[in-house]
C-alpha cells in the first residue's frame, strides 16, 4: 500500500488522537476541521476530501495492526522538518476539552515517540495548545 501524502498523514495523526478514547467528540472532530481550514501546512489540501480521509484513516485503523500500520505510514510520510507541526496538530485535538484522556496521553507519546521529538519542543507545543484552549470562566 503506498504511503498516504503528507496531509493525509497529519489528519490521520488528528485522527488517531480524535479515536484514541473509541469517542470522536464533536468538538474534536469541529477542531481537526479547524485545523485544516487555517493552518497554512493545509493551504493547497483539498477540504471536501477531509471526510474521506477521516474514514480512510477509521478503516485502516480497523485492520489487524491497524495503528501501528497507520502511525509508521504517517510517520514516514511527514517530512521531518514537519514533525512538530504533526504533533501540533494531534495535541490540538486532544486539548480542545482542556482534559486528556489516558488513551489520549497514551496516543501522545506514541507520536512523540514515532515523530522523534524532543521533550522541550514538546513542552512547548502543549502549554501553547492549552494556553489557546483556556476559557475565562
């Protein structure tokens, strides 16, 4: 199977952290569709195929070793110059309710992992992420 193109592999990164809790929250799904209407790595992706490869990435991680597949396709296809932009927008998803999930904090190391990140830059990354997510009250 060939690997998926570079935007694919970022939403199924969102994806994958969106399912981590077999839960796709509507509030998730509204951020992961943020995220490709307004991050300039989106700019040339086509947003009317988001939901085919939402449903792509469900059925591949439905196959037997399903996410491990996924997460080494993805990885691979991510340029590494764009690691910490994928890990980004996988946390972005996990912090829109401010609460992470085990499977969530789970998922994230794994792509910490996979995306070789180092610790600070992924510090960094979340405090943003949650620091963009606080409400007043």
């Amino acid at each position: 199977m060939p690997l998926p193109t570079v935007h694919d592999a970022i939403i199924y990164l969102m994806v994958i952290t969106s399912a981590s809790d077999r839960d796709m929250t509507d509030d998730e799904l509204a951020r992961i569709g943020e995220v490709v209407k307004s991050w300039p790595v989106f700019t040339d992706f086509d947003r009317d195929k988001l939901v085919e490869v939402a449903q792509r990435c469900q059925e591949l991680l439905h196959r037997e070793g399903g996410l491990k597949a996924v997460l080494k396709d993805a990885t691979r296809a991510i340029p590494s110059r764009l690691h910490d932009t994928a890990y980004a927008a996988a946390f972005e998803v996990a912090a829109v309710d401010l609460e992470m999930r085990m499977e969530e904090v789970r998922i994230l190391q794994m792509l910490r992992g996979s995306l070789d990140l180092d610790p600070l830059t992924c510090t960094a990354i979340e405090r943003a992420a949650k620091a963009r997510h606080r409400m007043l009250t």
